[in-house]
C-alpha cells in the first residue's frame, strides 16, 4: 500500500513537477486504484501532467477511463491528445471507435498517427472506410500505420485501396499494405501481391515472398 499512497498523495502537490513524477509513478505501478485520482489528473493546469496521466491511464487499461480520455481527445496541446489517443487504444473499448476516428482529421499528424494505431487495437469493423481515407494521409507514416490497422480489422471493403496502396512512393506504406492484404487473405489480392516481389525495395520484396508462401502460392 505505501507506495501507491505515497503517489497518490503525491499527485495533489503544488508543485507540477511532483505531480509529473507521481503520475509518471503511477502508470508504473499500474495498480487500478490509482484510475480515478489520474482521471482528475486530465484536467490539470499543466499539459505534462495531463500528458503523464493519460499515458499512465493507457498502461492500467481500467475501462472507466474511457469516457474522460475521449474527452481530452479535444485538448489544446497535441501531446495530451496523441497520448490520450495512444491509451484508448491499449484499453480497447469500442465506445472510443467514433472519437478516435474524428481525431484521424486532427491537424497534428502524430495524433492521426496515434488515433490510426488505436483503431487498429480496437478492431472494430466501423473504422474501417475512415483507415481507407487514412491511406491517403499527406505524412506515409500515417499512410503506412492505416495499412497495418486495416490488416487487423481484416476487412475485405479495404482490399482495393489497399492494392493501390502498393504503389505508394513510401517503402513502408507499400510493405504494410502487403502484410495487410495477406491477413485479409482475399483472392483478389493474389497477383497485386506477387508483383510486389519485384518492388524495387528489398524490405518490400521479402514481405511479398513471406505473403505469397502463407498463401500458398508460388
């Protein structure tokens, strides 16, 4: 008990930097009593406390925090809504899918990045055309992160663009599109996937070879 104590008192300091550290703390221990003190932690003063707090509510993945981090999907400071984004993510309620997907139209692009890997966690079906919109995504890290999440859900809706995606400019982009289109598993992708052996990126190429041995083709 008297380390968590010692934290939670912590976490009322004056002082931010005490509060950091105790929250800091606090995800560490990842002990479920500390949720409710750290959710009241998301609205403090200072972004890095409200930072801290998130990122140490992700790591406790009790459920009763996702109705307040959704809300500080709407912070001011783009590092409160990315590790906001980042802990939905690892608690996997579905009840953040809509959120999330609104944050994909965030202007930082490392909370795009965050809220497309969160979807892809949560794996429901319903983020599905959002993560195709995502694979034209301005920054290919984006690009590439809504091909892997689009693997997870496994959508067949997603095979076409997907197959586009392998023509992207980005290496990575076209490598998670093709161990996207091998866990869909869909004939269509097949031929698109045996072509990729010949991309003239190693890393893609070996990703094709691996895809079209697990598919049984040659």
């Amino acid at each position: 008990m008297g380390a968590i104590d010692d934290q939670l008192r912590a976490l009322k300091s004056d002082t931010a930097e005490v509060r950091w550290a105790a929250a800091y703390a606090l995800g560490r221990l990842g002990d479920p009593r500390a949720t409710e003190l750290l959710v009241d932690a998301l609205l403090d003063g200072d972004p890095r406390v409200r930072e801290r707090a998130a990122w140490s509510l992700g790591r406790i993945e009790d459920p009763r925090a996702t109705e307040p981090l959704i809300g500080v999907l709407k912070d001011d400071d783009w590092r409160v809504r990315s590790r906001a984004a980042s802990a939905l993510g690892r608690i996997g309620d579905a009840g953040a899918t809509g959120p999330l997907m609104e944050a994909l139209a965030d202007e930082n692009k490392g909370v795009r990045w965050m809220a497309v890997e969160a979807l892809g966690r949560i794996c429901d079906p319903r983020a599905a055309e959002p993560l195709v919109d995502a694979l034209g995504d301005a920054v290919w890290s984006v690009r590439s992160r809504a091909a892997w999440s689009l693997g997870r859900i496994g959508d067949p809706r997603a095979v076409d663009p997907l197959i586009g995606a392998l023509k992207d400019d980005h290496a990575y982009v076209r490598r998670n599109a093709v161990i996207a289109l091998c866990r869909i598993g869909d004939p269509r992708a097949r031929e698109p996937i045996a072509g990729a052996r010949d991309d003239a990126d190693r890393m893609v190429r070996k990703a094709a070879r691996e895809a079209m041995e697990r598919l049984g083709a040659s």
